[in-house]
C-alpha cells in the first residue's frame, strides 16, 4: 500500500502559500529524508503528512486517508510527530508525562520502562520536565514514540539539540521503527548519515 | 431577469425610504401625548426588526448552512460576515434612536430597560463576531470558526433577551403584534409603519448585497495574490 | 472516556499543586478586585446588598476568564502543540475533564471571594449558605461557557482582549441570574425562575462543549 502521496499540494498559513505545489509519494514503508534549507517548507510537509494541516489545492493521500476533516483525524490517531515542542507539562515529571499521554491515548503504560530505557532517561523518571536539557527533552519525545509505536514516525531536526551518543540513538530508533514495518519521515538541513535510507526529497521555495 | 431585479432592488429601496419618510413626517397625524417624538415608530422598530431578526438571522442561517457539508461554499460565509456587519449598523441605530424616544418618555438618553439592554448585548456579541473574524487570516478557518461563534452565539440570543425581560422592564408593549393578536396602530398609522419595515428589510438586503459584492472582489484579489505569491514562492527554489 | 477525563483533571490539579498559582496569584486578585469594586461602588452605604451580589459575580466572572485565558495562553499550556494535536485525544473526554478541573478550582477562588463578601457586604452566614448551591451551578455554567470560548479565541499570538469581547456577552444572563439569586438570599426573597435558567445553560452549553470541543481544536 502506497504511504503517502501528495500530487501538487498547496497549504497555506496566514496567506503566504508554505508549500506551493508540491508533489512526493512515498511507496513502501521505510525510512525517508526531507532535505532543504530554513522557511524551505520541511515542517510544512511533515505537518501535511501527519494531518495537522489542511491543503488549499492539490490532491493528497496519506496511510490511505484523503486529507479532508476525517481523514486527518484518523492520520493524526496512526501517526507519531517529534517537533521541536513536546505534548509534555512543564510541571510534571517525566514518568507523569508519559503515564497521561499512555492514559489519553490508550497506549500500555508496561512500555514506559522499555522505552525510558532506550533513551537513557530512566534515571529522570522522576525529574520535573522543566528541568530537562533540550536534548533529554527530545529524548523524552522519542520515548513517547517509542510507546506508541506509530505507523508513520515524523521527526522534525530530530537531531538537533542531541550529541554524538542522541543522534546514534535517533539512527538505531529509526532503524528499529522501519524494521517493524513502519515508515519514517525525517527533516535536516545538515548532513546527517542514516544507516538506512529509502527515498529522499530536497523543498526548495516550497515544492 | 435576476439582473433586473438586483438592479432594481437599488431605486425601489430609495424610493420606500423616501416614502416612509414622507408618510411619517408629514402625513401622518401628531400623537396625543408623545407628540412627534412618536414617529420615531416609523423608524425605530423596523430598525429593531432588521438589526435583531433580519441581518443577524440570516448570518446565522448563512453560518449554519455553510457549516453544513453539504451545502458549504465560500458564499455563504461571505454572507454570513456582511449580514452580521448590516446587523451592526442596524444595532446600533437602534440603540441611538431607543435613546432619542427615551430622553422625552423616561426622562433619560438610558435606562436600564430589558429591551433597550439586550439589544445593547446583541450589538457587542455582533461586534464580537466581527472582531474574532478580522482576527484571522486565513481564510478557510475564518470562515469555520466564526460559523461556530455564530451559531453558539445564537443559542444564547433568546436567553439574553429572556434574561433580562426578567430581570426588568420598562419598556412600551408591542404595537402590532401583541399576545392577543389585536393591533394597537390604526389607518395611515399602521400603513407607514408596515411600509418602515419593508423599506428598511430591502435597504438590509441592497446593504448586504453590496456588502457581499466587495467581500467577493476582495476575496478575488486575494485569490490573485496568493497565485502570484505561489510562483514568488516557487522562484525562491531557483527553479 | 472516563479514564481520559480522570487523567486531565489529575493533571491539571497536579500542576496547580506544584505552581500555586491559584492560591497565591488568583485568589489574592478576586479578594483585592472584590474591595476595589466595593470601594468603587460606595458599598458602606445603606444600599450594600444591593450593589454586594453584583460585585461579587463581576470579580468571579473576571476571575474565570483570568483562569481560562491561562489555561488556553501558549505559556502555560501545550494544547495548541502539534505533539499535543498528536496525541488526537477524544474531544468530548477533554471538553468535560477541562471543565470539571477548572469548576473547582474556580469554586476553590468563590469560597474565598464568597467569604469576604460576607464580612465586607454584612452578608449572613445563613444566607450564604442558603445561596450556596446557586453560587456552584453558577460556577459551573461560567466554567461550561467559558472554557468552550476560550477553546474559541485560543491560538498563539492572539489578542488577550478577544476573549472577553466574545465571551461576556453569553455571559449576561448567566451573571443576571447568579446576582438575582444570591441577592434573594440575603434578602430572603424567592427567585425560583433563575434556577430553570442556569441549569439550561449549563445542559445547552455542555451540551455543545461536548459536541464542539473537538472540532474546534482540530481548525
């Protein structure tokens, strides 16, 4: 079953056109990479594919769903997003973060202390997340994914704020969610290697 | 034929209003005791009519059947906004002349009158609408959001109104159409009022139709820009 | 639902326990708002338990919208987060849990604001208590109203002003009704009426709260 597919699309914010005319499809699940420099578009086209925006024009398919108001919602229910926030509290701690997000989305909450584990935070379970360093929060956001295992994984800059050890991380999270079958779809604007990558786009000016 | 009667619909307004301007200043008899004052009736309640149950029902039955699937389209929030903007101008005519015929009836330009008060209400809801639309730029959920205030603003309309009929009044009855269903105005009287009402519904529907005719043209252009921002956008890949 | 609806709650409340805003930023500001507004009105006069229920639903519908321009502002909430759209949770689950949550901390403010009343408007224990369960259903309907429209206004960067300017008007017969009822109380009048209208708004309200919810988040 073809991914996604995006045949001219048009989305708009605040009347500038972010992506004018873009066309992509991804075929099978595996691992992908967006590529392209600031106000490119990258963002734009992860928050398409995970439905959290709607299109003004063109035509757009993703995990089998047309991107009308259904559509995006059930897309939003089977996909996974890592941005630069994080659907955490500031107040709560990491363990009370993941245990409401398990809750609300009905996740087994037996998979915090695999997915802690994977991401070296199992010692700041019980750290306040304002607390955390940028890169423990991405950490965070990764454990979360880790628990839900989605069938579409959108990481935006997954790499940024993270060193050596983060970003070899991403890589072996990455390669374990596509050796499960799902599909991942990644932004950088840096020269990241990936053990494993199955396509790869460049935005420029938003297509 | 349709073109005819929009371009009719311009000089038939004119023409009612000047109408009911006539009958009510000059033809139409003094009252016993509120004098002149008392052809404000020619005026006021139609203003009333058109500001509360005209303009802003139809932008809440626009804003409803735009909410609808199916039968949404980008006209009907475009009615929607103009009605709700006529109902505006409408309010609060009707607030300044309430005030005119109650400074010689009360005694004061404001009273804390159940009418008087939710219609002030009604006006800031309106104004409310405008405000929460105006505050986005994108058109689509402009559109959908302000269709949801519209609607629940509504809900409430009635309750507003009940509210403080409750709460107080002090307000002169209906004229025509009391609980009994017997009319209180007579003659010459009743014919300008009836005529007030027509004049002032037609003058809501030429408002709203030019009103609509400018969102459109706007609505184009920015249609036009964004088509050219697409290709600035596009230039910008070096493409 | 339920469980989504007890996790919200339980995480709202476990916020509030850690930053104390409620207790040491709102609930100081209806108590100095309530003798500002005494003040204002010239509330040591005779005709104090006229202008004193009044007063004090001005405070406490100025203290929701406090509350609700918080819980939806970008600072202190992530629900506008992409990650937290992610999380697709049920909109009528989140709807009721938001409103329960913020119901009673906001009762938590009215206790206090209700209390001073009685010593700054010479309000009898008795008729406090016996305006007490209007004073909640009130409460509720403000919290049933409000949260729907702050679910309305909210998005970053928005004016703090829209807020008040769409809500307050469906506020109206909610606060006339409060007022009405809490005034027969110190004055030992009925006013039955009132009743059938808070509870209406708080069923049509709720009712389309639980309906909306969703929908407008996803917009």
């Amino acid at each position: 079953m073809t991914v996604a597919r995006l045949t001219d699309v048009v989305v708009t914010r605040d009347a500038f056109p972010v992506l004018a005319g873009l066309s992509w499809t991804i075929e099978h699940p595996g691992a992908y990479v967006v590529r392209g420099g600031n106000g490119s578009g990258k963002t734009s086209l992860l928050r398409v594919l995970a439905g959290l925006d709607a299109i003004a024009s063109g035509d757009a398919q993703v995990l089998g769903h047309p991107l009308n108001a259904t559509g995006r919602r059930e897309v939003r229910r089977r996909s996974g997003w890592l941005g630069h926030d994080a659907p955490f509290h500031d107040a709560l701690t990491v363990a009370e973060n993941l245990s409401f997000a398990s809750t609300v989305t009905r996740v087994p909450r037996e998979r915090m202390a695999d997915a802690l584990d994977q991401v070296e935070l199992t010692s700041r379970s019980a750290t306040v997340a304002s607390r955390l360093s940028a890169g423990q929060r991405r950490r965070l956001g990764i454990a979360w994914l880790i628990m839900r295992r989605p069938e579409l994984w959108l990481l935006d800059e997954p790499h940024a704020a993270l060193d050596d050890a983060g970003r070899q991380l991403v890589d072996d999270v990455v390669a374990r969610a596509v050796a499960g079958g799902a599909t991942v779809v990644l932004t950088t604007h840096q020269d990241v290697v990936l053990s494993r990558v199955d396509g790869e786009i460049v935005v420029r000016g938003g297509r | 034929m349709k073109n005819l009667w929009w371009r009719a619909l311009g000089p038939v307004t004119l023409i009612s209003l000047l109408l009911t301007g006539w009958l009510g200043l000059w033809v139409t008899p003094r009252a016993q005791q509120q004098g002149d004052f008392a052809r404000l009736v020619y005026l006021h309640p139609a203003e009333a009519w058109v500001g509360i149950y005209v303009s802003f029902g139809t932008a809440v039955i626009a804003s409803g059947l735009y909410l609808w699937p199916r039968t949404r389209r980008a006209s009907l929030d475009l009615v929607a906004a103009s009605a709700m903007e006529v109902s505006v101008v409408f309010l609060v005519l009707t607030l300044i002349t309430g005030a005119i015929w109650g400074r010689p009836t009360w005694g004061v330009w404001w009273a804390w009158d159940a009418r008087l008060t939710s219609t002030a209400v009604m006006a800031v809801l309106a104004l409310g609408y405008l405000a929460y639309r105006y505050s986005f730029d994108d058109p689509m959920r402009r559109a959908q959001r302000s269709a949801i205030l519209a609607l629940i603003s509504a809900v409430n309309v009635p309750i507003i109104h009940f509210s403080v009929v409750w709460w107080k009044t002090l307000h002169q009855g209906a004229t025509v159409l009391t609980p009994g269903a017997s009319i209180k105005i007579h003659g010459i009287m009743a014919w300008t009022m009836l005529l007030s009402f027509i004049a002032f519904t037609l003058c809501f529907v030429w408002m709203t139709r030019v009103r609509y005719l400018i969102a459109r043209q706007a609505q184009e252009d920015s249609r036009t820009r964004l088509t050219s921002a697409i290709a600035a956008r596009q230039s910008e890949g070096g493409v | 639902m339920w469980s989504t609806i007890a996790a919200i709650i339980r995480v709202q409340w476990r916020v509030e326990m850690r930053q104390r805003v409620l207790l040491w930023q709102v609930a100081p500001f209806a108590v100095m708002a309530l003798v500002i507004t005494g003040l204002a009105a010239n509330a040591r006069s005779v005709t104090r338990t006229d202008v004193g229920p009044g007063l004090v639903y001005v405070v406490l519908v100025f203290t929701t919208l406090l509350l609700i321009g918080r819980l939806f502002s970008a600072e202190s909430s992530s629900l506008s987060s992409p990650s937290f759209t992610m999380l697709a949770i049920d909109g009528s689950a989140a709807y009721l849990g938001t409103v329960i949550a913020l119901a009673v901390e906001l009762l938590v403010v009215t206790g206090v604001v209700v209390a001073i009343s009685g010593l700054l408007f010479h309000f009898s224990a008795l008729s406090l208590l016996v305006a007490a369960p209007s004073i909640v259903v009130t409460i509720i309907d403000l919290t049933t109203l409000g949260v729907l429209f702050g679910a309305l206004a909210a998005r970053p960067g928005q004016s703090a002003a829209l807020l008040p300017l769409i809500a307050l008007p469906s506020f109206t017969p909610v606060i006339i009704a409060g007022e009405r009822l809490l005034t027969a109380a110190v004055t030992h009048h009925g006013a039955g009426q009132w009743w059938g209208l808070l509870i209406l708004m708080s069923a049509v309200y709720g009712g389309i709260g639980v309906l909306l919810y969703g929908v407008i988040g996803e917009l």
